[in-house]
C-alpha cells in the first residue's frame, strides 16, 4: 500500500539502518494511506497493508507493461528484461569506480580523487518505459552506495507498485531494509515535493520539456544536483541519402515511427528523403504500414497497440488537423480506429514546410512528417534547427558523409546513429540528448560518477610542510 508522500519517504530512506531485518513499528503503518481518515474508503473495498492482488510473487518479464502502460507484448517483456541486464551491468561496473592518483608538484605529496555516495537519490519517471528507466537509475545508483526514492507515473501506478515488491523482497532476504528502494506515488504535487526537498540529494527527472524545466529550477533554488532527460519536444530525425539502402530506410523508419505506438522518447518524427528518392520511399512506406498488425497488446502477434490515454488521442487528432492547417497532406492514416480502446491510426503526413511549427511540436503519438531534401547541406541544418537534441540518423553509404555527420559541423544530438533507428539503444552507451532535452545522460561506462560526489584528496607524507605554486609564507 503507499504511504504518504513528500518528507516522509524522504525520512524512511534517509533513515535506514543497516544490517538487520526491517520491522514496521506502529509509526510506520500509521503512515500508509489506508489507514488514514481521508482514505477510509480503501478498506471498505477490502485492502488491507499487504495486498496479495497487487502484487501476486511472480510478476516478470510476462508483459504485465502492456496492462497498465498499453505497449505490445513483446515490448513489456523486452523492457523488463533491460532492467535484468542494467543490473548486471552495474554488477560489472561497481568494480570499476574510482578515482587517479595524481602526481603533485609538491614532493613528499600525494593527490587522490575520491568518490562516495551522493545520499539519497530522488527518479522521477514517465509513463511510456514504466520500468527500464527506473532501472536504469536504480541499479547504478545503488552500486555507487545511494539509497533510492522512486516516484513513477501516476499513471502507471500498479507497475511501480509491482517493481517496488519485487526488489524490496530481494533486499530483505538480504538482511537490507526495503527503504533503500522506497516508492511513492502520485502527481505533480509529489514531485514538486521531491525537488524542493533538500534531503533529496540528487534529482533524476524524465519527461515533458515543460516539467523539467521547472523541475530544474526548483532544484537549482536549493543548490542542489539534478539531470533532466526531457522527452518531450525531441523532433527526432532520419535523413535518407540518394545512395541509401531502401531495404534498411523502410523497416528502420517504421519501427522508430510506429513501434510503442509513436510513444517513446526516440520515435522518429521527421524523415527526411533526399528528392529522387522521395516518392519510391513515400510510397513504399504506406505500404509497409498497411501491414502492421493492429490488436491486443497481450496478444504475441500483435506489432501496434493503443494510445496510454485519451488525453494522447485528442492530441493526436489535434496535430493532424494543425499539419493540415500548415499546408501537409495525410497521404495515410489520421484518423481514431473504430475498435474499443484508445487506438489511432498511424500517420504519414507530406507537403509541409521544414519549419513547420507542428513539425517541431511534440505529440507523442504515431505521426510522421516527411521532407523533401536535396544535399548535405541543407538536411543537416535541418536536422539541427529545432530547439531539441535527443537522436537523429542518417542513411547513406558515403563515408566522408557519415564522419561529417558524426562530427562538429554534423547533428547536435546526444544520440547519432548511421544506417539504423533511432530506437533501440543500447545499455552499454551514455542514453540523453541536448538542447531542451536536459543534457542528462543514463547508463553508459561513466554513468556512475553521476551518482557520486567528488572530492580530491591531498596528502601530505613528508615532514615537510611546503606550499603551492613556491609560495612562502614565513
């Protein structure tokens, strides 16, 4: 059951005691939602502390996602398992923290770089990946020595409820307080709560561009460290080339477009296809998306879902009906499905200026943009243009093209891909972006000195007691 939000999750984390078994004092339960006044009614339906319906003992990688968040079977199962292997990434990694020994300019001295533990690390989370960014902040923020506080989307509740059981278990067959990894759920007052709180020592935030900005000045106002992973507002982009491998531009921009629904922080938004190939691609698109199997989610053969919410439907229709304003044409889909559930069909739109300002508006939903290009120049200012930064990709098979691509004057996002999605990154690279997308980056072979403060350590091992840069002072 979850108990009461802001300073008090703070205090049960910040407090742990270790070893020793976790007991619940009667302090504790009187905490817990259920049984305060204002939440009488949780009884009334027969909830009680511990709730075996919530949580059954053997929830995993099964697709219980997709119940809750909507994404398709093989999704949730996948994302499960990404959390499985950040934890044994983070098993290897916590062997290779630490700092240099630094040569000083002092003889008889010695400099150390030393690393410890943050504190208490706050993860504010979105809907679209309920449990792999949580796991991506969790399982390296505990091999550096932290503790964890988690507040998941209040709309994907059960989920963070169901993660939360499962790793509380495993700490206390341990001997370790389940505290170490506490949950708290809720809405915005709750994270705002979480920023301000100065207890909270670090401050990982995903989501909208909007939040995170003002996430970041609340934590910027106590001086305290946050990284934003903003999601919103990415404008992600795919530039195919005149020499580019149709039978790789085809499937990878389907994927990145319409895979998770259009729902996640890297769906493709905008395509942009150099000009004589421009219809052959358009063409063979529509094609590809005429065979997506739309469905239960819970069903294996099922590759497109529905939409998390209603609210994601009207924004939906909203853009399309702003692209057509703008002077696009909906050469496929653009409609809500006639079928039970948040379903919307996935959308192709052509015709529209680059600077489009639906273009560069984030939706979250399965639309796709498509430009018509015509050098190197120009689609690569393109790319760049919008105030967003998180992944882009280009198709060609030019090499000077891709290491122009890949450097200083070529794309300015945290992810650059060649001759595949933008989706489907990799635990082993640093996951952010620039610009508005926060600058904060996620795994990767040094995300561990994000949850570690730094201290550089002179010593002194001589009997004498000489200063820096020659100095005398006698």
């Amino acid at each position: 059951m979850w108990r009461l939000p802001r300073a008090l999750c703070v205090h049960a984390a910040k407090t742990s005691k270790l070893p020793g078994p976790w007991s619940r004092p009667a302090a504790f339960m009187s905490t817990l939602l259920i049984n305060q006044p204002q939440y009488a009614w949780l009884k009334e339906l027969g909830l009680r502390e511990e709730n075996e319906g919530v949580y059954n003992g053997s929830w995993g990688g099964r697709g219980e996602v997709s119940l809750e968040m909507g994404k398709i079977l093989v999704e949730g199962v996948g994302e499960v398992q990404e959390y499985v292997d950040i934890c044994d990434y983070a098993v290897g990694l916590s062997r290779m923290i630490g700092g240099p020994i630094l040569p000083s300019e002092r003889s008889g001295h010695a400099l150390i770089e030393q690393w410890n533990p943050v504190g208490l690390v706050g993860i504010i989370t979105a809907f679209n990946f309920p449990v792999a960014v949580y796991g991506w902040n969790n399982a390296i923020a505990m091999i550096c020595g932290n503790v964890c506080l988690w507040k998941g989307a209040p709309t994907t509740s059960l989920i963070s409820v169901a993660v939360t059981k499962i790793i509380a278990k495993v700490l206390e067959d341990n001997k370790l307080p389940g505290a170490i990894c506490s949950l708290t759920c809720g809405g915005a007052d709750i994270g705002t709560a979480m920023a301000k709180d100065e207890r909270v020592n670090l401050l990982s935030f995903t989501g909208s561009t909007q939040v995170g900005k003002q996430v970041g000045l609340m934590v910027q106002e106590r001086f305290g460290k946050c990284w934003l992973s903003n999601e919103d507002f990415n404008s992600l982009k795919y530039g195919a080339f005149e020499d580019a491998d149709l039978s790789l531009v085809v499937p990878s921009a389907l994927f990145a477009a319409v895979g998770t629904a259009g729902q996640r922080c890297t769906t493709v938004r905008r395509l942009f296809i150099h000009e004589s190939i421009h219809d052959e691609v358009v063409n063979r698109l529509k094609k590809a998306y005429a065979q997506i199997r739309v469905g239960n989610p819970w069903d294996p053969n099922v590759l497109y879902g529905p939409l998390h919410t209603k609210q994601a439907v009207s924004m939906f229709l909203g853009a399309v009906e702003e692209a057509k304003k703008e002077g696009g044409t909906v050469v496929y889909g653009g409609k809500v499905m006639d079928r039970p559930g948040n379903y919307v069909e996935p959308t192709i739109v052509t015709g529209l200026g680059h600077d489009a300002s639906i273009a560069h508006t984030e939706t979250f939903a399965p639309i796709l943009y498509v430009f018509k290009f015509k050098n190197e120049e120009e689609v690569f200012a393109w790319n760049n243009e919008v105030k967003q930064g998180l992944a882009s990709s280009i198709f060609t098979k030019d090499l000077g093209r891709i290491f122009r691509w890949l450097g200083p004057k070529g794309s300015d996002c945290g992810i650059v891909n060649v001759n595949i999605p933008t989706s489907g990154a990799e635990i082993g690279g640093a996951f952010g972006g620039e610009k508005h997308t926060g600058g904060g980056r996620e795994s990767g072979s040094d995300a561990w000195k994000q949850y570690m403060r730094r201290s550089t350590c002179t010593i002194n091992y001589s009997k004498d007691l000489p200063l820096a840069q020659g100095i005398k002072f006698q």
